[in-house]
C-alpha cells in the first residue's frame, strides 16, 4: 500500500488522544491544527491515488479510509462549532 495511506491512517486514529488533551486543557487549537495537520495528509493520499477502482483489491479499504477521515473531519469541526459542508 502507499506510504500516503499509513500516514492517514496513524493521524485518523490520534483523533481521540488529541481531543481528549484539548478539552483537557481548555486548548482548541489542538483540534484546529490537528484537523489542518489530517486534511493535508488525506489530500496528499487522494490526489496521488484512486479511490476506486474495480481492478484494485485494496479500493475498498480506500473508500472506507475516506469515510472515516469524512466522519473525523465533520466530528472535529463539529467540536469547534463549525458545520461542515454537506457536498463539496
């Protein structure tokens, strides 16, 4: 798998750790640059590779790796009392 993948896959499962010290501490610019920090990684990812593609094994867990840095991106905007666009 592409390195891309391994670097949105760590981020999206700090999402928790990096919550939890915002609130922790009463700091939500961890939220703020952690979001900056996962969408950056998954544009990387997206633009170097298909999501989806018949021929490819792997596509599936390319479309569930979106959907969750989609769920990830919405939660944490949510958190710091943004709406997220529903299409884009």
């Amino acid at each position: 798998m592409p390195e891309e993948i391994f670097e949105v896959e760590k981020l999206l499962y700090k999402f928790g750790e990096v919550v939890e010290r915002a609130a922790s501490v009463y700091e939500p610019h961890y939220i703020a640059n952690y979001l900056i920090e996962v969408a950056r990684s998954f544009n990387s990812f997206y633009g170097n590779n298909q999501i989806v593609d018949q021929k490819d094994k792997t596509s599936s867990y390319k479309v569930a790796l979106t959907y969750a840095f989609s769920l990830v991106l919405k939660t944490g905007l949510s958190l710091l009392g943004i709406k997220a666009p529903k299409k884009m």
